[in-house]
C-alpha cells in the first residue's frame, strides 16, 4: 500500500519528483513544511499522551499557563513567522527574468494556443497543445486567456500559474533535466476542464533549436496521393476558416494551428495519442470525445474521407 501511494510521487506530472529550478525550491519547502509537521504532531500527540496515560491528575496552573502561551502562542508565531520569511525569500528567485526565449500561451476552451518569440526576432512561431524548452535555460512564458480563467501547471517544472482574461501573468521555468513531461490545467474552466492537458518536452539546447526552425517552417507539400486528397477535402470542407495550416490557404484563426500537428506528442489537449486512427476518430467525435468543445462532430463524413483527412494530417510532420 505504502509502495503504492509513493508510487504516484514519482513520474511525468509529480511535484515531488523534480526537473526544474523553480520546483526543486518549492519540493524543499514541501518536505520542510511535511516534516515540520510530522514534528508538531508527534510533540502533541506525546504531551497528550504523557497528560492523560503517563500522568493523569491535575497539574498546576502555572504549568498550565506556561503551556498555553508557551505552545499556544510562542510556538506558533515563531514557526508561521520563520516559514512566511523562507517562503518570502523564495520569491525573488522563482520571479528572476529569462535567458531570452519569451513563450505566449493562451489557455482556450479547452486547448492551448502557443507562440514562441525568439531572442532579437519579434515574429512569432505558432503551435499548440504542447511545449518545447531547452535544457538549461530560463524560459519566460507570459499567460492570458480570452475567456474564462485557466491556471497552467507543470508539476515537475513550477508551480502553477492563473491565465486570467484581460492581464498577462508570468511564469519563468527553468528545467534541470530532458524528457517528456505532463502539464494540465488546474483550474475549473467548464464542461471539458478535466480534458485540457499537454505534453511538454526538455531538449537539448541544440536539438531545440533545430526543432524551433522547423516549427516555423510552413508545411510541406503532402506526398502521397490519400494525404492530397485529405489537403483537398480539409479545404472543401471548410476546416480553413477556424484552423491554420501555414503555406495552404486555410488561415482560421480560431482553432489550434495545425501547419505541424502531426509532429506533437499528443492530440486535442493531451487525451488521445497521436495517431492516424485517433485523427479519424477526434475528426468525427470531437463533440462526444471534448463536450462543449467548439470542434463540430464531423460525423457524415464517409470512412474513406476521414482517412484521407486523417493521413494528410499525420503527414504534417
Ligand atoms: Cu482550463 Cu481548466
């Protein structure tokens, strides 16, 4: 059982188990906060003990006093008053400025908008539903919501943060180790909070830079003749007017931009597996699959043009 509940401290969205600066500080103040609490609780639970199997008969009043402002007064201000100025202390270092790289994220209902602003360049490169950071450096992501308000949270990385409409909040992470993490949105935000997450990767510096520049890049030509035709068919049906796929003519500004959606770790916000079939599948369920989500249900849609839809978009790489 034990095994089991320390289980779940480890892993891909564990606060306790850290890849960032700024959650390795606040993992020091939750251990610090958990065994300072275990200490208080042994002290009472012993006082009780020693009161009333130890020696139980009435004691003095003076004992009793010293007891009240002693453990009652004391006790208490010097602890809250120490945690409050460690915490405090905390702050300058979790809020110091980035390296450079300077990330937009949008929370939406219930998706993530992403733009990256590199260092000396103000044209920003769109994505969605995931993050890349590199290894090492301390990342700016400024965050706002057009809506309702969200609060995005990667446990391993950093505490959380609101996106509230109408003001931009700061987050500055710094990750210490690579691989592939699990943000989530940690704040009721409607019918389909729970379906709002993204995957988040640590690169190398230099894998991502590479992956930034291909990022920016507009999509290439579709290869085979079923991924022409699901090009074909994502502009008759009118997917243009909501999504984006950068060097087609579909230039929707409403839904996430798909120019490479075929490279991310996930689809529809962290819940189904990036896949040809889970394409089909989002494509022709999306209102079963994400109640309330704007993506209609394209569910008159032959098999046949799902696929096609499905592979051109796999193919966006
Ligand atoms: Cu967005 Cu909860």
């Amino acid at each position: 059982m034990l095994l089991v509940f320390l289980g779940s401290c480890s892993g891909r969205q564990s606060a306790l188990d850290p890849a960032g600066v700024e959650a390795e500080k606040m993992a020091e103040l939750f251990w610090l906060m958990a065994g300072g609490a275990a200490l208080i609780w042994v002290l009472v639970l012993g006082t009780a003990f020693y009161a009333t199997r130890v020696r139980p008969r009435p004691h003095g009043e003076h004992v009793g006093r010293m007891l009240i402002l002693g453990g009652g007064v004391a006790f208490p201000l010097v602890v809250l008053t120490s945690l409050l100025i460690y915490g405090l202390a905390l702050m300058p270092e979790l809020r110091a400025p980035g390296d450079g790289l300077k990330i937009r994220v949008s929370g939406e209902q219930w998706w993530w908008r992403v733009a990256y602003y590199r260092p000396g360049s103000d044209a920003p490169v769109h994505a969605a539903n995931e993050l890349r950071l590199p290894l090492g450096q301390r990342v700016e992501l400024e965050l706002d919501s057009p809506d309702v308000i969200h609060s995005l949270w990667i446990p391993p990385l950093a505490g959380k943060v609101d996106m509230i409409p109408g003001r931009t909040t700061r987050l500055v992470l710094e990750p210490t180790r690579t691989g592939t993490f699990r943000g989530v949105c940690a704040e009721f935000c409607g019918a389909s909070h729970a379906l709002m997450a993204f995957m988040v990767e640590v690169m190398e510096p230099e894998a991502f830079a590479a992956w930034l520049e291909s990022e920016a890049a507009p999509a290439r030509p579709a290869k085979d003749a079923l991924a022409r035709q699901g090009a074909d068919l994502f502009l008759e049906l009118g997917c243009g007017a909501c999504h984006t796929v950068r060097g087609t003519e579909a230039r929707g500004p409403v839904g996430p931009d798909l120019t490479h959606v075929g490279s991310r770790l996930s689809l529809a916000a962290g819940i189904m597996p990036n896949e040809p079939d889970a394409f089909a599948r989002w494509i022709a369920e999306a209102e079963e699959i994400k109640p309330g989500s704007r993506m209609p249900s394209f569910n008159m849609l032959p098999a046949r043009e799902l696929d096609a839809l499905a592979a051109w978009l796999e193919s966006l790489q």
